[in-house]
C-alpha cells in the first residue's frame, strides 16, 4: 500500500520502522515543525523527523497539516491510507479524503479507556494493572474511531510511564501493520464501534503534578511515581534525621509493599530500617532516582554518592500558587 505517515512523537518509530522493512511504501513523511528542547533550548527536530532525515525519507515539517498548501501537495501523491501516530494535530475531513481507505490510528490504550494525549501516565496514575493498545480509524471525533484491532498486556508493578511507552510501541507495531496488510489483500476487517458510556479521557500532563504525597496508601505512591516518570516526574527533597537538607531529586522507579507493617507512630516520608520508605499504608521501596543535575541512578549508587539512612526523610509538596 502507499502510505503517507503522520507522527511526531517516539510512540511510531517502531511502526514506522517496521514499515520501511514491509511491502508497503512510504510516500511521505509529515511531522510536527523543530521545537526548542534541552537546557540550551535549541531547536531540535522531532524524533520521527529526525528518522526520517536519516534515512532519505521525504520529509514535511508543519504546524498546520490541513492548510491548502500542506494539503495540496500529499494528495498529489494519491496515497492509499493515512497512517497516523502520536501526531499532534487533528485531521481534518478533507485531508482524510485524500486516501481511500482514510486514516488510521495507533492508539496507547484499550479503547475508549483514556482517550486523549497522556494514555500511558493516565493508566498507571489509575493504578490499572493491564492496559495496551488500539488500531481505529480516524474520525472527526479525538480517538472515538472504530477499533480494528487491540493488543493487551499487563502493567508492571514497577514498569514506570517511559518503560511501558516503549513496549507498547513495539507491541503496537505489528497490529497495525497487519491491519495494513488485511486491506492491501482486500480481506474485510472487522471494526467494532466503540461503546461511548465507557469512555474515558486522559489529559496531558503538566508539570505542576511533578509532586507526591506519602501520607497515601504505597500503592497509590508508586502509581503516581511510575506514572510520572520520566516527565514531570515527583520531586522531592531528601533530609537526613537532623532535618540538614541533603539534595533534591525525582523518583522514578519504584515498588509498593503494600502489606509491608509500619512501626508505631512512624510518619510518611521517612526512611525505615530496611531503607524503605513509610507511607500511609504500607511501605515503598525506591530502585531509581535523579539527584538534581544528575543522572538517574540506582538506590545503591544513591546511597554512595548522598547517604540514605534510617530516619531521613523524604519530603514533597505542590508547587507554590
């Protein structure tokens, strides 16, 4: 099939890379235009542009696909279906025209669970313990296309936000490359409408959520760490048992010990003779952290470089306003 791909995002590398390696062709390439990134705020091409580049593919950069001059030029190449992922803008009904089989979507959740920009966090933030992804059809209405096809998976009980975005990518590679090829054999496919009363939305994030309250059970603790890892991520500041501030950091991977007996009296946040951390209910073991201007690194290397010990304490508010 000819296809023009549409994605900005990391979430369709692995499709689009799985296309390149199929019988299909990709005609062309549109993205998102090169946005300011990094500490020294330099333009930086999206991550599906930069593939794209590398690999000679025809490439269109633009902040509105649906204007006469983007418009013009991709339904001159006649493609037979619009392919898009993680694209970052609506499609309109006259671009879906251009191709006869219209747009489809890869999707990371279990539709019409979380619909919207942030599937993943919103998951884990939800304290599921499966999720996956949805091949459908792109319609006018934000991800409420009939589905042609899932692929669940469970979540794991330390999987964080950036690890199960990445294997949801590869998961939903396949599916919908085989939905491609159902259509390119003129075999039927089975588009099942999506029930709208189950529905669910799952804005994106914003940075004001990069905070964590340790005075909640250490399930809800974990799923909002893992959910907001790697962005924004929970901050907090670490104090060592004489209330001296230690560094700050944000916690990334971790794992909820939720029958874990607390000792008497003992107050959320603080760390317990095992180095675990008190919570509400239960108990929270960090496996990975980022001190301020640091890299992530494990909890031993942590303990290494800042000291972690019995009666410190972690600490962690909304931002201020």
């Amino acid at each position: 099939m000819n296809i023009i791909f549409l994605s900005s995002g990391a979430f369709g590398l692995p499709t689009l890379k799985l296309l390149l390696a199929s019988q299909h062709r990709i005609l062309a390439v549109i993205s998102q235009p090169d946005r300011p990134a990094g500490r020294g705020r330099h333009f930086t091409p999206t991550p599906v542009a930069q593939f794209a580049h590398t690999h000679g593919l025809p490439l269109t950069t633009t902040a509105n696909v649906n204007a006469p001059e983007v418009l013009a030029p991709m339904a001159a190449l006649a493609p037979d279906v619009l392919v898009v992922i993680a694209f970052g803008q609506k499609l309109s009904e006259n671009l879906l025209a251009i191709a006869p089989h219209g747009g489809i979507n890869l999707h990371a959740s279990l539709l019409p669970e979380f619909r919207g920009a942030a599937p993943i966090n919103r998951a884990i933030l939800a304290g599921l313990t499966h999720t996956g992804v949805s091949v459908i059809r792109v319609t006018q209405r934000m991800d409420a296309g009939d589905i042609l096809a899932l692929g669940p998976t469970p979540i794991g009980d330390t999987e964080t936000a950036g690890e199960l975005h990445d294997r949801l990518a590869d998961l939903g590679a396949p599916l919908l490359v085989r939905v491609l090829n159902q259509l390119d054999r003129g075999q039927p496919l089975y588009a099942t409408p999506q029930d709208d009363s189950r529905a669910s939305t799952a804005p994106k994030l914003t940075r004001a959520m990069g905070w964590v309250d340790f005075t909640q059970s250490a399930t809800a603790v974990s799923a909002r760490i893992r959910g907001l890892s790697p962005w924004p991520g929970c901050a907090v500041n670490v104090f060592t048992a004489d209330a001296k501030l230690r560094t700050g950091a944000i916690l990334h991977q971790c794992r909820a010990n939720a029958q874990a007996p607390l000792p008497p009296a003992a107050i959320p946040g603080t760390v317990l003779p095992d180095l675990t951390i008190a919570c509400g209910t239960g108990t929270l073991s960090i496996l990975t952290l980022q001190p301020a201007g640091r890299k992530v690194m494990d909890l031993p290397a942590f303990i290494n470089g800042y000291g972690l010990a019995q009666g410190y304490r972690l600490e962690s508010a909304p931002p201020a306003g």
